[in-house]
C-alpha cells in the first residue's frame, strides 16, 4: 500500500488485504485515515467476510489544502462512492460528523470525540510568568501551516514570548525565510521529542498557538488546553470543536486575528490565568481516556 493514489499499487493493495482477511476472519475492522478507508472497504466487501467493518477519517481527504481543486473533488466523490459499500463511520469531531453526514452522505454516522490520558498532562505554571512560552506541538508540514506561527513571532518581537514548535519536518525552512530580518523572531524547533519533553514544554507554556490549515481533532490540542493553556487556533474543524471561543481560548478567521489574539494573550497575564482555569475545567469532563 502506498499513501498515493496509485491504480496498480492500489489493486495490489486491496489483493493483499483480501488475503489477509480470509486467513484470519476477523470479526471487526477498524480502518483509519481516507485511503485506507476506501481500500479497506472495497477489500472487505470483496472478500465476502462476516465482519463489522468501521472507518474513522480523522480529517477527510477532500479538506485538503494542498492539492488542487479536481483533486479534492476527486477525493469527495471516492468517499460518497465508498459510503455505499456499508460499515459505520467514526467521526472524531462534530464538525467531521457533519462533513459525514450531509456531504460525504454516509448512512452511519456515530461521533466519538477523540480522548487522552489526562492524569499524565501535568497543570501548566507558565500561565503568568514574565516572558511567555509560546507553544506548538505538531509536524513541520504544509497542513501545519508553520509559516502562519512564523509570521506570528515575527510581529510579536516586541513582545516578553519566547516561541516554540515542538516537532519535526519537511517545512522547517519556513521558520528560517525571515530568520535574518530587522524586527524578526526565532521560532526554536525542538524536534521529536519523547512525551515526557512534551509534558514539561506544556507544564512552563502560556498559550498554544495552532494556525492548522486542516485537522480532525488534534490530540496535541486537547492536551494544550488539559495543562490549562489558553489557546490561540484557525476556524477548522477540529481545532473549533475544542477550543471555546472567548472562553478557554480563541478560534480564528484570519492570520490578522490569529495575531491579535495572541498579542492579546502575550499581554494580559489576568486573561491567559481566566482562560486557563476555563481549559482545565472544560477538558476533563469531555476527552479524558478512561
């Protein structure tokens, strides 16, 4: 299987899952992401098995923003022709509910939030410190969009923050374009780090700034907004499904607003503790893994 679209290596795919199905006759299958989603349906349907098959896109290929137009659209009609194969669809968010039910047009559709283990997401103490921590954890890729967090700690140079992405990829040069410019500031990346580092990055942080082109429900968000970082998102699914607006954070239109807020954060040490409180309250009710 390759992560292409890629008729041959697709065919041999399907095959080989085919395979695998007859010789063990699992009684459920959980397939995750768009195009195992659609390989694993048409495989299961093939091969005839007697099982409950279920999908979970968490984030549908069609949201994508960098491919072209025809591709997306592509990638839609694939997900409306797959519904029909049967199973039940798993969405990780409302908003990917939705998306499920009045556009892909899926016959099952059950929502089932994306969870973490809470008790290890130690409390943040950063949330009024002098110079604030500025976090994001996430790969370095165009979905992540770390140009947009770039452009961020440029304007806000002026500012006590410190920004930090915690992570790896294929897009770091973005943070180094400006790198040299008058009034710029150096976005440190960390690279992959073990969950622990994670933990101690959010336990010393004061707002998760997330500009994500496209998520489903980001697992490092929930965990932000457990340590009780105030957080700063774009208007996507997922990210606006966790985040209150106004309330344990901010959800925004533009790259204008997502520096405002942040700005606004950055300066007010009385907001980012209100918006804390409100994060550590609101999360553990709804995402904690039991």
């Amino acid at each position: 299987m390759v992560n292409a679209i890629s008729p041959w290596q697709d065919l041999l795919g399907v095959l080989a899952l085919m395979r695998l199905l007859h010789q063990e006759k699992p009684d459920v299958i959980h397939l995750h992401s768009s195009k195992a989603g659609i390989i694993g349906r048409v495989a299961a349907r093939l091969s005839g098995v007697r099982a409950a098959v279920f999908y979970s896109p968490h984030g549908f290929a069609f949201l994508r923003e960098d491919v072209s137009p025809w591709k997306q659209r592509w990638f839609l009609r694939l997900e409306q022709w797959a519904a029909k194969l049967g199973g039940g669809l798993i969405a990780c968010s409302a908003t990917e509910a939705a998306l499920a039910k009045t556009v892909v047009r899926h016959p099952q559709v059950d929502l089932i939030e994306n969870a973490v283990d809470l008790d290890a997401v130690p409390q943040t103490t950063g949330v009024s410190a002098d110079e604030v921590l500025v976090l994001n954890a996430a790969r370095v890729c165009y979905q992540k969009a770390p140009w947009r967090f770039k452009a961020v700690a440029d304007q806000c140079a002026d500012l006590p923050a410190k920004f930090v992405w915690i992570g790896a990829g294929d897009r770091e040069a973005d943070f180094e374009q400006s790198h040299q410019a008058a009034g710029s500031a150096t976005v440190s990346v960390t690279g992959w780090l073990t969950q622990k580092c994670v933990f101690d990055y959010l336990q010393q942080g004061g707002v998760f700034l997330m500009p994500s082109l496209w998520e489903g429900m980001p697992l490092a968000l929930i965990e932000a907004q457990a340590a009780g970082l105030p957080a700063v998102v774009s208007n996507v699914g997922g990210c606006q499904d966790v985040v209150i607006d106004g309330v344990t954070g901010f959800v925004c239109e533009d790259d204008a607003s997502l520096l405002a807020r942040t700005r606004l954060l950055i300066a007010d040490p009385q907001l980012r503790a209100t918006m804390s409180r409100n994060a550590i309250a609101m999360v553990r009710p709804r995402f904690l893994a039991h």
